[in-house]
C-alpha cells in the first residue's frame, strides 16, 4: 500500500511540473488600427522677433542717463541711455587748447615765412602737427558719440537692462529694439535631420507655458551654412499672428517631412527590431514585418500582416509557436 501511495504521490508531482513547464503563457494583445503616420524631425527652439537688433555699449563707462522706454515705440537714432563721459570730454577739452596752440603757430610761422624770417621746413612742420592735432580731436568726438546709445532702427523697446549708476560692461546688451510682429522660432537642428527639412514644411510646437496644446508654424528659411562645432543648422519657422507664444519661450519643435494617410498603424510597444508575435489558434508565431514611418502615435506597417490580426503586445519573451492564452481583459 505504501509503494502504490508513494507512486501516486510522485505521478502528482510530475504532472503539477509537467502543466507548470507546458501550461500556456497568458499574453495581451491588441489590433491594428487606420490613421495618419508623421515622419518628424525633432529640435528645440526660442521664440524671437523677425526684426531687432541688440544695442550695447562699446566702452565701458557707468550709466549717467537712461530712458524709462520699455515697451515703447522708438525713432531711429532716439537716445536710449547716456554713458558717462566727463573724462572724455575732458580728454576733448585738453586737446581742442592743444589744437588752438597749434593753429596759432602755424598762422605765425606763414607769416614769419612770407617775409623770409623763418624757413620752409619749420612751416610744414607745424603744419603737419597742426594735421595731427586735428585727427586727434575728430576721433575724440567720435568717441564721444560711443557714450551715447542710440536706437538702430523704428521699433519697440523690447526689453532694458541695467540701471543709472551701474557700469556698462563692453558688450552687455542694455536694450533689444524690435517689431513684436511678426513672430519666429528660431531652431537648430542636427545635420544628419537637415536634407529632409524643406522651406514651407508644416511643424508642430509645444511649449511649457501653454501645455497640452499644439501650436502651428512653417518653415521659413534654412541657414546655408551649418555651426561645425555644434553640427547643427538653423532653421527659422514662421508663426501666425495669433500666436499665443511670446518673445524669449523655448519651444519643442517638430517638423513634419512626410504623411502617410489612412495608415495601418501598430504600437511601437508591440514591435522589436522588425519582428511581432501575432495569436494563432492558441499559438503564438513570430512574424516579420515591414515597417514605413515610425510615429509618436504608433509604426506604419507596409507589410506583413493585416488589419484582422491580433499582435501580442507588450512584445513578449517567448519562442517561436509558444502556447498562448489571452488575457481575459482583451477577450471581452
């Protein structure tokens, strides 16, 4: 009796194993579905004005006089700020009685040479200081005129930095003058995406100030010529007028290069390498397939299965033929 109890016990156990190793794997799987299949190139991009300039100090001196402007329109040539410049007028002020002194030698060494008294060669070397002095008091006015900022163009005051008493470090911008419209995204992009970017492709924005949204734009121009240190080339897209973006935001930039409509569309999920695992009588078989374009919404298929199939989805760790059971969540 112990024998045949044992013999049992063991025929249990094996069988319990037996079902365990071939019991079939519950997957989930899913259908293929109709749609629209994007082909994008991705960058990144900051909102700016089609027209504006920069204005910054070219010497560096404290800020005597500013405008209270932001925001308003402006004049070509309207003054902006005053940069304090006593040490170049007193500069100015030394060499104008420089350039006094020298005019009076001359005026007297012509006439001391209209009656013989003095040379010709003294003459012309007044003369020539006489030159000297004067170049040196053009270019210190002109230099006077660099302690005053001025706006290059009509337009708005964009924005102004800096504050009266602060020193104007050479090369900081203090105002950005400009046209609030029209709008582009100025964006770079990688140079291995750049020969499938074309002038009037539609593009698709999203920005962290208005999220959920998608906002339009079109490609307006392509810069000939690419950063070699970055390996990217700047691409300026067009934005509407209605645009809610404004000046400054950073934007994700998709440019859409190629649609294909009324697509038979997979989750990329479901795929590895080109390969899927569809169910088959209770079966499931490895299938290769054809992919087009891969989308953010899913992979067009252009071969290899078709629209009544049922792919395993998660692509799952089985082989070739595996028992399968579906989940009874999808069955229903």
């Amino acid at each position: 009796m112990r024998w045949i109890v044992g013999t049992l016990g063991l025929a249990v156990v094996a069988g319990s194993a037996a079902w365990y190793i071939w019991r079939p794997t519950t997957v989930s799987v899913i259908a293929p579905w109709r749609g629209d299949a994007a082909e994008i190139v991705y960058a990144s991009g900051t909102v700016e004005p089609r027209t504006w300039a920069k204005v910054a100090p070219v010497v560096r001196d404290r800020i005597a006089e500013q405008c209270d402007c932001e925001g308003s329109r402006v004049a070509r040539g309207d003054v902006l700020a005053r940069l304090d410049d006593s040490e170049a007028r007193a500069s100015l002020g030394e060499l104008e009685a420089r350039l006094a002194l020298a005019q009076e030698e001359f005026r007297r060494l012509s006439v001391l040479a209209e009656r013989n008294v003095t040379s010709q060669q003294a003459v012309d070397r007044a003369r020539t200081d006489l030159l000297q002095i004067e170049a040196l008091v053009a270019g210190q006015k002109a230099r006077l005129e660099t302690y005053v900022l001025r706006a290059p163009s009509p337009g708005v005051v964009l924005r102004q930095d800096g504050e009266v008493g602060e020193v104007a470090e050479l090369g900081t911008v203090l105002f950005w003058v400009g046209e609030p419209r029209p709008l582009l995204v100025v964006a770079e992009v990688n140079e291995e995406d750049i020969p499938r970017v074309e002038v009037g492709q539609r593009a698709l924005l999203r920005a962290d100030a208005f999220p959920g949204e998608e906002l339009d734009a079109v490609v307006d121009s392509i810069t000939p010529k690419g950063d070699s240190v970055t390996k990217t080339y700047r691409v300026r897209l067009r934005l509407p007028d209605d645009t809610p973006l404004r000046i400054g935001m950073s934007t994700d930039v998709n440019i859409v290069t190629r649609v294909s409509k009324n697509a038979l569309l997979i989750s990329s999920v479901a795929i590895e390498g080109n390969e899927v695992f569809v169910v088959e009588g209770g079966t499931a078989r490895r299938r290769e397939i054809r992919i087009g374009i891969r989308g953010a919404n899913g992979v067009e298929v252009l071969a290899g299965i078709d629209e009544n199939a049922r792919i395993v989805s998660p692509y799952p760790p089985l082989a070739d033929g595996a028992r399968v059971t579906i989940a009874a969540a999808q069955e229903e």
